[in-house]
C-alpha cells in the first residue's frame, strides 16, 4: 500500500491517539529512573521498592487508558480492516524521527491485541518484524560519555572526575581511598599490561547510572586500541549515610551476573534505550537483546524480543515439544524444547489433592515475583496469551499430557496449537535431579547453595512454601535459584512455631496432631522429613544449615522484616568488596 495515497483522517487521528499514548507512557517511565535517584542519594529503601512495583503496573494501566481512548472517540471494536492497516502506516510515518521506535512498536501491539482477533496477529496489522531501524539514533544526554585520562590529569584523576559527574548529593566517606582501591584492583587484573599514556586511551561510561535495591551502578569500559575492558562499579551507602565504591567489577561474566533475570530489573533515565541495549551488548555479547531490555525495565520490548527470536528458532531448528524432565508438579504442566534454553509451564486445569490454591491465586504470586526482590535466587517469567505454537512440533506424549491435564489451556486451530496462558522461563538443571547424581563435593556445594538461596528469600520476605528439592534449580554458575511459586508467601504473613511437647507418651507416639495448626502456621522442625532423607544431604544441611530446622531462625528474620531492615544484598562475592570492614546502612 503506497501511504502517499491514503488519505484516512480516521486512521490518522487513531494513529496520532497512539502514539500520544505512548509518548505519556514513555514520559511517566523516565520519571521512575529519576525518581530512582532521588531516593537513591536519599536512601529511602522501602520507597525504592513501592517505586518498582508501580513502575511494572505502569505500562499496563497506560495501555489500557490508550485502549479506552480509542474506544471511545474511535468505536475502534468497528474500524475495517482497510482502515487498521492505514493506522499503522500513518504510525510508522510517526516513528521516523522518534527516539524510541522499537518500544512505540511494542505499546502499538499492546493496544491493537486487546481490540482486534488474535487471527490479525501479522504484520499487516502489527509490528510482527520492526519497521523503524534503532540504530544511530542521536540522544541528548547521550548514550555514554568520554573520558581521556591523557588529556584530563591521568586515570586517577580521571575516574575521580567520572564518579563527580554523576552530580549525587551525598557526600562520599573517603573517594580517594576508594579510588586506591580501585587503582590496585585493576593493576591486579591487568598484570601492568595496560598502557597508562596513550594519545587513544579512553574511558566511555553510561550516562545514567542504573539503580537497584541500595546501589546504583556504574557501567562502563575503557578502550586502549583493539584492547577493551569492561567495569561496573557499585556505590553503596555506609551506616553514617555516606557514599563509598564497593568494588569494582571487571570481568564480563561477573558483569552479566548483575544482569540476570533471577534478579530485580534495573531504573535508569534512558533517553534512547536502544542505545544503552547496543552498548551493554558490547560488553556482554552473548546475553540476548530480550534479556537486556527486561532488565533495563523494559519488560514488555524483552518479551516482543524474545517471541520473535524464538520463532526465528522455529524455523530453523525441527525438534518436537516433550514433557519436562524431573517429577511432574502437581500445579503446572511443564515441557521444553531441547535445542531451546528455556521451559514453557501452563497451570493445569486440575490441581494435585494436596493444593489447596486456584488459577487466580497461582497467576497472582507469578505476578508478585516480578515486583519483589529476586535477589538472585527466583527465576523471572516471560508471560504470554494466546500463543501460537505448530501441531506438528509437538510430541504425542505431550500432547495426551495437554489433553488431560490442561485441556481449556490450549486450542487446535488448523495447524497450530494455540496456549492460551503460558509462562516461559530459563532452562535449570532440577536440584533433585542434580543432586541425584552429584559426587560428595558438588553435593555439600549444591546444598549450601540450597540453604542459602532460603535465607536470601526469607530476608527478601519470601517464604517459599513448597521447598522440595525438585522446585529448585542450577544455573550453569552452579547457582541454586527457585522457581515453584504456587505457594510462596510473604514472611509477614506466616507464624513460625515450635512443636508444643506432647502431654505424655501415648500422645506422642499415636501419630495424632496434638495441637491446633491454623492455616499460615509453620513448623520449621518438620522441614527435616520431607528434606533429609538422603545420608549424604542430610550430612551437609546440618553441617551448613542446621538453624533453618528452627523457628528461632524464622521468627527473628520477620521480625527484621516487620521492623522495616532492607537487607543488603550484593550480585558478586563478599571476598572482591573493598569497604568490607565498614557496616553498611
């Protein structure tokens, strides 16, 4: 269609409707990356973590105002399809000049789905494929900016002059002695083998920082002809309320540690989020497009960016949809795809006799993940409506699964399957079936790492409830990380109790509750017997973590909780913090 023929004032005004909508979404979006400053150099931890939650809601409740819009000045449930196509051409016309065209794309496709039949899912009606390259796009401030150590006084002085551009106002303890730090720990790394004068050596650093938690982030690298090393330096607050540089990262993997799904997605005031994708991925080659933008924020552009690679992967790859390796949960119907590193989980129509949760409930604590504290050891979740997947890449073992089990979950339409719910997350090793056959170190690691993974959750006020070994699972970093949520559950909102002694022999040994349970009581003593029965488990949870077996442990972590601590939580090793004898706030 030659869009200098059209000549629709409706689809005009539709498209101009849209692209308002978005605008007032993107405005709303760079607001939280500058509020999280604020509250960064103010240390209102608690605030931080009202702001993330609003921020994922935001994008959604503008979505649905741009839906109402239309629907009220348009009657756009009766727009014809001539039209609807005319709307997005006009629409693309607006995104010549726009400095965030790929994520405009997306809230296009927001809006359009809830209106239009799923059979209009191509790309005559949506952005199926983008249209508006995201590549050279000027921003002010831009991207990134540079430093020249030869030019500016040396690296010292140079690195001091980076951290004083960030312009925070709070003081920092000792910026010399933490710049010593970092000095000797780049020395260390490099083995002297960076030249310190050269005419070309330079230092780009994002312009934002990225914030999290208690800490914002410094990202950068610095570039010596072909040699490039990339850095992150978190800066954290001390108990007397001043700044100090906690460390400073300088290996790529560690760099991409900070960036994964497994933890809470970063604020930063992006003029041109692409940009800021493009030069995270010269640091961290190998994490996808998707995963960057979901942790940058901007979740809904990480799901069109992982749909469309996956279906690139559909058609170039031939291997079929199984079941899941590991025990079956009794909740959700698991499959995979081999040749693809994730797992797609439906709920089940029918739940197993011990669940005593709905649909909704179980959709409802899927939702709460993304807006709490992952702190490295809960598995972020893709969701999807109404996807389509091809019949004849499925196994008839699942699709017999499917039929019983989650038969309203999915329709066979033509040649496609289609999920009506799904949630795709990365693929892990089950601790179950790990542990099964690791030798006695890898079994003493993976346990320790197990227990721990329950602290951080606890002190991020997540009682797991299901803690079986098969809901938890290992990253190819040997990381223990959970991923079962049907019953998780704030810490606040448990009661953690000992078993009462019985009132004498008989009682004890007639296999009869002899006390009263309500409905959130625990009773950490029993962990023990769903747990250890393995010698070799058994033997390193009590070496490792004998007090998770009492309710001494969980009654002070929520009364922590309930006295407003946010804990610190740090994506790297305790041993590379350079300020470790400090106490943090």
């Amino acid at each position: 269609m030659d869009i200098a023929a059209i000549q629709n004032p409706l689809a005009q005004r539709v498209a101009e409707a849209m692209i308002e909508g978005f605008n007032r979404h993107y405005r709303n979006m760079r607001l939280y990356g500058q509020q999280a400053k604020r509250l960064f150099e103010t240390a209102q931890w608690l605030e931080v973590q009202q702001a993330v939650r609003e921020r994922i809601r935001s994008y959604d409740e503008r979505v649905d105002d741009n839906v109402a819009r239309l629907r009220a000045e348009f009657d756009a449930d009766h727009i014809d399809d001539q039209t609807w196509q005319q709307i997005k051409l006009y629409y693309i016309g607006l995104l010549v000049n726009h400095k965030q065209p790929e994520l405009a794309e997306t809230f296009f496709n927001s809006v359009t789905t809830k209106i239009l039949h799923r059979s209009y899912f191509h790309n005559d009606f949506i952005f199926a494929r983008p249209a508006v390259s995201t590549e050279y796009i000027d921003a002010y401030p831009p991207v990134y900016s540079s430093y020249y150590p030869g030019a500016h006084g040396g690296l010292r002085a140079t690195i001091k002059r980076i951290i004083h551009d960030f312009d925070w106002q709070r003081p920092f303890a000792d910026l010399d002695r933490d710049i010593d730090c970092i000095m000797r720990t780049a020395e260390k790394h490099l083995g002297g083998a960076w030249p310190r004068a050269e005419a070309n050596f330079q230092i780009q650093v994002l312009y934002s920082a990225f914030y999290r938690n208690k800490g914002a982030y410094i990202i950068g690298k610095a570039i010596n002809g072909h040699l490039e090393l990339p850095f992150a330096i978190p800066v954290l607050h001390d108990a007397d309320g001043h700044l100090f540089l906690d460390t400073v990262l300088l290996d790529a993997w560690r760099i991409s540690l900070l960036f994964s799904l497994s933890r809470a997605y970063f604020m930063a005031d992006m003029e041109v989020p692409s940009g800021y994708v493009q030069y995270l991925r010269t640091i961290m080659p190998n994490k996808p497009r998707s995963e960057l933008y979901t942790m940058i924020g901007l979740g809904k552009q990480g799901k069109t960016m992982f749909y469309r690679d996956f279906y690139q992967h559909l058609k170039h790859s031939e291997d079929q949809f199984v079941i899941a390796p590991g025990i079956k949960g009794m909740v959700m119907l698991v499959f995979t795809l081999p040749s693809y590193p994730y797992v797609f989980k439906l709920i089940k129509d029918v739940f197993g006799s011990s669940k005593e949760v709905d649909r909704e409930t179980v959709e409802r604590k899927y939702q709460l993940v993304k807006q709490v504290d992952r702190v490295g050891r809960m598995a972020d979740s893709l969701e999807f409506s109404h996807v389509a997947l091809p019949r004849a890449r499925f196994s008839e073992e699942l699709m017999e699964e499917l039929r019983t089990l989650a038969p309203s979950m999915f329709e066979e339409e033509g040649e496609d399957i289609v999920m009506k719910h799904l949630y795709i997350e990365r693929r892990m090793v089950p601790l179950n079936l790990y542990l099964d056959r690791a030798d006695e170190e890898k079994t003493e690691n993976a346990v320790r790492e197990y227990g721990n993974a329950i602290r951080e959750l606890a002190l991020a006020n997540i009682f797991p409830g299901d803690m079986l070994w098969k809901n938890f699972g290992v990253t190819r970093y040997n990381r223990v990380v959970f991923y079962d949520y049907d019953e998780i559950e704030y810490m606040t909102d448990m009661n953690f109790r000992e078993i009462p002694e019985a009132p004498d022999y008989e009682t004890e040994m007639s296999g009869e509750v002899w006390y009263s349970v309500a409905k959130n009581d625990v009773f950490p003593e029993e962990f023990a017997t769903f747990l250890l029965g393995s010698p070799k488990v058994r033997q390193a949870f009590m070496k490792h973590h004998r007090d998770l077996l009492t309710a001494k442990f969980w009654q002070e972590t929520k009364a922590q909780i309930l006295a407003g601590k946010v804990p610190d939580f740090y994506p790297y090793p305790e041993e590379l913090r350079f300020c470790r004898t400090f106490a943090t706030s």
